[in-house]
C-alpha cells in the first residue's frame, strides 16, 4: 500500500504544481504516454494534455489547492479516493469530489476518471 500511498501523494502533487516545466515533469513521470484523464469537464490522453487540464483548473481557481480526503481503498489494479479544492491558506471547500485510478503493471497512472461531488456555485 506505500507505493500507492506515493502515488496518490505525487498525483496531487502534480495537480498542486505551479510551476509549468516543473508540472510537465511531474504528469510525465506519473502517467504513461497513453494515459488519460476524464471528468464531467474534459477528456484527454497524454502527459501534455494532462498538464494542460491540470493548468487551466490552476488558472481558474487561482489560490486554492487540490487535497486528498481520507484514504485510498484499491484492489488489483485499480484505486478509488475523494479530494476537494480548498483556498492554500485553509478554509471551506470550494469543489469537491472522488477519482476512480487504474494503475499500469510499471506502477504508473494509465487512467484517471473523476466525479464531481460539490462544485462552485457562482
């Protein structure tokens, strides 16, 4: 369960990256050259279309972070966890909601699908 811990732990990482090259470099190392990533809001396959999603959420929510809520539960390959979108400095969340991870044989992201369980109401 450590790898996977870890790699949850470098998923929101990746997803808390300002830094553009430095968030490429993430994305590229935690996902596979076909990986993707699907939400009610986008889908997209690879690591720079990845880090193009992660920037544009960045760039609409400026100030707030990505956090994992409570733990990850997984079997075989695949793992299930909940996050929410809180202001840097703490606070209420302002989204909220659970990602459904499938882990390649190498120990890296293949797929992401996310659910929305609270979103911005403005």
């Amino acid at each position: 369960m450590g790898d996977l811990d870890e790699l949850i732990d470098r998923y929101f990482a990746a997803w808390n990256e300002r830094d553009a090259h430095a968030r490429q470099e993430r994305v590229a190392a935690l996902w596979t050259e076909d990986g993707h990533y699907v939400d009610p809001l986008a889908s997209v396959e690879g690591p720079s279309a990845i880090a193009s999603v992660i920037a544009a959420a960045q760039d609409q929510f400026p100030g707030y972070v990505f956090r994992l809520l409570g733990t990850v539960d997984s079997h075989h390959d695949v793992a299930r966890f909940q996050w929410e979108l809180v202001p840097a400095g703490g606070g209420e969340a302002l989204a909220a909601g659970s990602d459904v991870a499938v882990i390649a044989a190498d120990g890296r992201l293949r797929g992401v699908y996310g659910f929305l369980d609270k979103v911005p109401t403005a």
